[in-house]
C-alpha cells in the first residue's frame, strides 16, 4: 500500500486510542521493527530502482515521520489525562510553602529536673525515683514524725483511703510494703508530701557509702500562690559516707548555684529546723522578679511575698536516730540531705514571675520560655 495511505490509516487509529494500550499496538502495527506496515514499505525500497527509490523513498520517510509525531504528541496528551484524573481532578499549587512541621520541645520542668539531675551527676549523685504514693510510715514516721509530731502541720497531706486495697495491689505488682511495723490494713498511706521518704527507702536497699539525687512529684494540700502548687516537683539528695560533714553539704550545694546561675544570684544559706536532720539549714536565691528588694513598681512584689528572696530548699545532716533506724553504724557514718523545689529553679532560670504558668499548659507562654 502507498506509504501516504498507510500513514492517513495509522492517524486515524491514533487519535481514536484511548489509552497508552491501544496507541502502543498502533505503533507496533505500523512501526515494529519486524511486522511493522510502513517498516515494511520502507524495507521493500531497496529493491527499487534508484530513480523510484529516491523518489518513493522521500514520502515514505515523510510518511513515517508523521507518524511518529502523532504517536509523541497522542501519548502525552493520554499521559496529561491520567494524571488529572489520579489527582482526582483537583488542582494542586505547587508554588506553595509547605506547612511548617510543629517540633516537640521539652516542658521547662523536665528540661530543669535534666538540669539539676547532670549536674549532681558530676558530683557523684546517681539519679533513682521512688513512688509517688507512698506508706505513713515513710513519709514521715521513719523521718522522726510520729503521728501527733507538730511538723505534721508543715505537710499538708492528701490521704489515702482505701489504705489495704492499695496494698494489695502494691504487692500483687511487686512494689515494696517497706519494713513498717503494722499489718497492711491499718497502715496509713498517702501521696508523698516530699521527697525525703526516698532518704530511708534507699538507705534500706544500699550499704555506705551512698550519693543519690531523687527527682519526682510531690503532692500537699494547700492554696496555691505565686511559689506555691499542689503538686510539683521535689529532688532529694543524700550523701553518707565517713567524715562527711555540714561543709560538703554547703559546699555541694554552693557548686550547685553556681553551676545552675553562674553566679548571677544571691544566695541566702541559714538554720531552719527539720526533725530528720540536725543541724538543719534553708537556702534561698533573690528573687528574680524584684532583685532582691521586696518591692516593685505596683508595690510589694507578688513573686516573693515581699520577702526578697525565693526559698529552694531544706537540708541537713541526717538525724543519728535515722541512721540507726536502717541499720547503719552511726558512730561510723554520718551524712548529709537535702530537698529542692525543681519549680522555683525553673522560675530562676526562665524568668517566670507565678509558679502556676508552668502547669497550665498554655503553649504560648511554655514555648517562649
Ligand atoms: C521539705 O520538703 C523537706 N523534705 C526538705 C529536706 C530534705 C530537709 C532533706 C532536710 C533534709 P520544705 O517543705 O521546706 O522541706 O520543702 C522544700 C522545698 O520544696 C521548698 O523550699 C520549695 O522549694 C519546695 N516546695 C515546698 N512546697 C512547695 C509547693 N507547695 N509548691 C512548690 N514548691 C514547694
């Protein structure tokens, strides 16, 4: 057949494929390289005499060319069509700037709790935890509370109630009941007022020389102020060793603030009392909100009570009559402890002016601390 008809026919099979299927057989019916229509036609020029051959040879080769274009352009025009309709026909901006990827950070909180957890670690202080709902006996019996022990008042405390069930099921999961005196359904129990319950639990566990800082949540019952929550974070530190003596433990904690501040705060470093150590000391930082003065421009400042200064923490050397009480040589083995406000060192290092911005989960004001 004449070249220029085989390509008319093959122009129109093309246009009528409707998909690259049927325009890939079209091709091959006219363009394989074997059995293809106009291959052959090509191919059958060479018997030709020269005179017919360039002649006939130059509309065959227009022929074929047109071929080729109208299988090109039919084959990306199905392809454009398929495109569309995988996209569901919607119309995708791609100049567009991607959506921006929300990252995690951490709560200050945490970020102080690693703070303070690093830098006691290069003191020798190994992080532990220890439960957050706790026995009586802990929390402050073990601690030189006995019930009706006034410091009670000092730690106001959310109880348990169903005292025997909670025990059960400390048991059935393996937790430790403790080593007090009373069968489990009499024994009070509690949400841990502090962190010094962890003092006795890990002098029950380990021989001297100890160093741990226990950081966790603790819980009092109390109205809630600019220093003050209901729940927040505590950690607990505990040195025994021989020849330990209140200058460690003014020394460790001085190291601490300077670590943690740079020397950028004032401390306050006086006698307090706790029934669990003797002697007992406070330590305190100026307050960040009205450097130390009590007063701001709206008058007393709300951040420190109008007393100057943020208090951290209570400490001492821990009591011979509990030493004793977990076996320990007290003759041989002194120590010293202390407990922390995590919060209030937070409020230090972040410039926050109310304890309670910390757990009210406003993104806005978490993410521009
Ligand atoms: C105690 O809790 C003692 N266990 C500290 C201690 C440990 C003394 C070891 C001796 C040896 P206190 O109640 O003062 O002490 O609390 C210690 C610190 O916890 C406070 O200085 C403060 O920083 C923080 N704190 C106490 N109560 C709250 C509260 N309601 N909200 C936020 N932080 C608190």
């Amino acid at each position: 057949m004449d070249p220029n008809e085989l390509a008319d026919r093959a122009l129109d099979e093309i246009a009528a494929a409707a998909d690259e299927a049927t325009l890939e057989a079209v091709r091959a019916r006219y363009l394989g390289r074997k059995d293809g229509e106009l291959t052959r036609a090509l191919r059958g020029l060479k018997d030709l005499s020269p005179e017919r051959r360039a002649a006939e040879g130059a509309a065959a080769n227009e022929a074929k060319a047109r071929v080729d274009g109208a299988i090109s352009e039919r084959r990306a025009a199905l392809r454009a069509a398929s495109l569309e309709r995988d996209l569901g026909g919607s119309r995708e901006d791609l100049s567009l700037p991607p959506r921006t990827v929300r990252l995690g950070r951490l709560h200050p909180i945490s970020r102080t709790i690693r703070e303070i957890t690093g830098i006691f670690a290069t003191m020798g202080f190994e992080s532990v935890e220890g439960p957050e709902v706790e026995w009586d006996y802990y929390n402050f019996e073990a601690l030189n509370i006995p019930p009706d022990h006034p410091a009670r008042d000092k730690f106001s405390t959310l109880w348990i109630e169903n005292t025997a069930e909670v025990a059960l099921a400390r048991t059935a999961d393996g937790g430790s009941g403790g080593s007090a005196p009373a069968p489990a359904a009499s024994r009070p129990m509690l949400l841990r007022t502090h962190t010094s319950p962890m003092q006795i639990r890990v002098m029950e566990q380990r021989r001297p020389p100890v160093r741990v800082l226990v950081p966790g949540r603790c819980y009092r019952f109390e109205a809630t102020d600019a220093t003050h929550e209901t729940v927040f974070f505590q950690t607990e530190g505990l040195a025994i060793d021989e020849q330990l003596s209140m200058a460690d433990l003014k020394g460790v904690l001085y190291s601490a603030a300077r670590q943690l501040f740079g020397g950028a705060r004032k401390v306050r470093f006086r006698p307090d009392y706790f029934p669990f150590t003797e002697p007992s000391a406070e330590m305190a930082f100026d307050c960040i909100v009205c450097d130390g003065s009590g007063t701001t421009d709206e008058g007393n400042c709300r951040t420190c009570g109008a007393t100057g200064w943020i208090e951290w923490l209570g400490c001492g050397m821990v009591h011979p009559k509990a030493l004793e009480r977990v076996g320990y040589d007290s003759t041989r083995y002194q120590g010293f402890a202390f407990g922390g406000g995590v919060e209030r060192i937070a409020m230090l290092l972040t410039g926050t002016p109310d304890i309670r911005l910390f757990h009210e989960n406003d993104l806005r004001y978490l993410e521009s601390v």
